[in-house]
C-alpha cells in the first residue's frame, strides 16, 4: 500500500511546544535517513497516520511524505502512543532510497487446514508468526502466505522454503528456523501421576498464617479472674 502523509517544519521543542501542537490537531515528528545529513523536526496529522498504522501494511508502509513542496518517500521507523488512550504522541520516520534494499519486518500469514489435523489428529504449531526480509523499498509484501494443506503430523515449513523464483526478497532471519509445523497432542497425565503431584509433600515446612491485629490483642489480653458470689 502507498500512502501520503503532508507535514510541516517545526521550530520549538519540548513538552510546551508539544501541547501547542496537540492543540493544533497535530504531533511531534522527525524524519532522517537517506539524502539527509540531520534529522528534520516536523509536525503530522496523527489521524492519518494512524490510518496507515491501522492498514493491511502498517509500519511497512510506503509513505510520501510531503515537505515545503517535496515528496519523500519514508517508512515509520518508531512511533509512541498514550498508555490510556492510545492517542499517538511522536514519530520518528525513515526516509528511505528507492533503488537500496533495506531491511523489514514481515508477518505470516497461513493458508488452508493441515491434513495431518483432519486425518491424524494432529495440531497446528504456528511457531515465527513474522519474518526478517529484505528488498527494495517498493517491493516490501504486505504480508508472506504459507500454505499448509499439505502438511502431514512432523512435517513443517523452515524459512528456508517460503522463498521462490517470484520473490523479490531475500531472507534474512536463519533458513532453518521453524515457522509452523504439525505436531501430535500432549498424552494426558497419567490420574495417579497427578494425585501425586497434588499430594502433600513429606517434610515440607506448614504455612505460616498471619494473625490479625484484633486476634493479636485478644491473646494480649490478660484473662479476668472469676467472681466469687
């Protein structure tokens, strides 16, 4: 997904110069990276950024982010959100260059049941949910989708074999690490092992309850002698 973002140069900083722009209906940014010696302060729109967040691509979407009339192309590089609310705060944007490849992060997603579930029972072990890949700037996939219809119980898929001759990425996460594979359920535990297990153990030290204040003063308290009639 491609996306456009307009942003504007700021000058102040600090948490004064924040609450004025918040008050504007805008947000705190920087952007850096390819054809920039310093980082640029900016102010955005945090509700169209938020919208991109929110979309199929997320932070691997290529923004054009425009500035006093030039188009940049950027990736969100870091953003921060209140803790309450979950209102966006900052962002720090990565400007990036269209023939370099760079280095993103990826989820996976999973196509089709597995026949070792419907014929043997099996489950489903969804082991690396994402993956390090990488490639040029404009070709970052939304997503990699693995297909497991075939998957028989013991048999998975590495990183190793999600690459194909129509990729335009290269991996960068380990070719042998796991991403999903069919595995047989657990056996239950044996009854006697787990009454076992819940039985007391011999020698183990009691628990200590503490008393409260009124049953403290109450042991205290000297006991009062019988009247005599």
């Amino acid at each position: 997904m491609d996306a456009t973002l307009q942003a504007e140069k700021r000058e102040g900083r600090g948490k004064n110069e924040a609450r004025r722009l918040r008050a504007r209906g805008r947000i705190p940014a920087v952007v850096y990276g390819a054809g920039r010696d310093k980082a640029v302060e900016i102010a955005v729109d945090p509700k169209s950024l938020l919208r991109i967040l929110h979309s199929e691509s997320g932070v691997n979407t290529l923004i054009g982010l425009t500035l006093d009339g030039i188009d940049t192309r950027v990736l969100v590089k870091e953003y921060q959100l209140e803790p309450i609310g979950h209102k966006l705060l900052h962002a720090d944007f990565y400007a990036v260059a269209m023939d370099q490849a760079i280095t993103v992060t990826v989820p996976i997603v999973l196509k089709g049941e597995a026949r070792g579930v419907k014929q043997q029972g099996g489950i489903v072990d969804f082991v690396h949910r994402d993956i390090e890949i990488e490639c040029l700037p404009g070709d970052i996939p939304e997503s990699v989708t693995v297909d497991i219809s075939e998957l028989m119980l013991n048999q998975g898929v590495r990183m190793r074999d999600l690459q194909t001759a129509d990729t335009k990425w290269k991996p960068v996460s380990d070719a042998d690490m796991m991403i999903v594979h069919v595995v047989a359920l657990k056996a239950e535990e044996e009854p006697a092992a787990a009454e076992a297990v819940a039985a007391p153990v011999a020698g183990a030290e009691p628990e200590v309850i503490k008393k409260g204040k009124a049953e403290k003063e109450e042991e205290a308290a000297p006991e009062k002698p019988e009247k005599k009639k």
